[in-house]
C-alpha cells in the first residue's frame, strides 16, 4: 500500500498501478500530462476502478491519454475524509477523545480542534489508534 503525498509528483504508471490495486478512493482527482491542463477522476466502472477525464463524463468512462501526457508527472488530490468525535460514554461526563500534539497521548476534554491537540478524527485514523474505539459513540463533525 502506497502512502498517498498529495505534494509529490507520480509518473503515471505509478497512478495505473495505484488505482489497479484499489488505493486511491473514488472521486480522487488526478493532475497533470502534457502542460499540466489534464484532470482525471477515479470513478467505478464495471468491476472495478478506472481514470475518467473530467470533461467527458458521458464517454463511458474513456479517457483518451497520448504519450505526451504518460510522460509527464502528475499530481493527486484525495477527496475529504469524513470526520469524528469520539464520545465516551456518560460515565466520564460530556467528554470527547483528544489526542495531544506534541507527546502522542490521548486523553478526555471537550470536543475542540486546536493547534496544541485534535479532537476530531477520519475514519482511517480511529482505525489506526492503539487501542479498542468500540467502547465511544461516533458522532460525524459538521464541516
């Protein structure tokens, strides 16, 4: 599994091979080929996933790309993960998971991201956490 750098600039076999293998999520966008004007989309088709030109969205799925754009770089942008409060249970008050910044510990307070600690979590991070999260209620963040 490649960990995605939407800073980094990809070859586009590197881009194939990541949407062959399921690790970019539909509706990624993909920048880049020839004068860095091509936007494609990672869209179901199918079975399974494919790249999309963004102007062509009723050409079954097609995107028509030459050498000129293959050999260019590309760019990736992830589409936004939803994100999470993690509420414990009555017991601890009104009280919301938090993790600290600066020494990677997680502890109880309100429910405000701040620059010193997170309170709000994706998906993919609660399922990265060290510990059991079955025993908090998962409440969805308003963007």
């Amino acid at each position: 599994m490649t960990k995605i750098d939407e800073t980094k600039q990809y070859k586009f076999s590197e881009i194939v091979r990541m949407v062959e293998d399921k690790e970019l999520p539909i509706d990624t966008k993909v920048f880049g080929g020839y004068g860095k004007s091509r936007t494609l989309n990672v869209q179901p088709t199918m079975e399974n996933y494919g790249l999309q030109d963004e102007t062509e969205y009723q050409s079954f799925n097609k995107a028509v790309i030459g050498s000129y754009d293959i050999n260019n770089m590309w760019t990736i942008k992830l589409p936004k993960e939803e994100q999470f409060y993690l509420k414990a249970p009555e017991c601890f008050g009104v009280k919301y998971l938090n993790l600290q910044f600066s020494s990677g510990e997680y502890f109880f307070a309100s429910s405000s991201n701040t620059v010193i600690f997170q309170s709000q979590f994706t998906q993919s991070e609660i399922d990265a956490m060290p510990f059991d999260t079955n025993f908090f209620e998962k409440i969805k963040a308003e963007d």
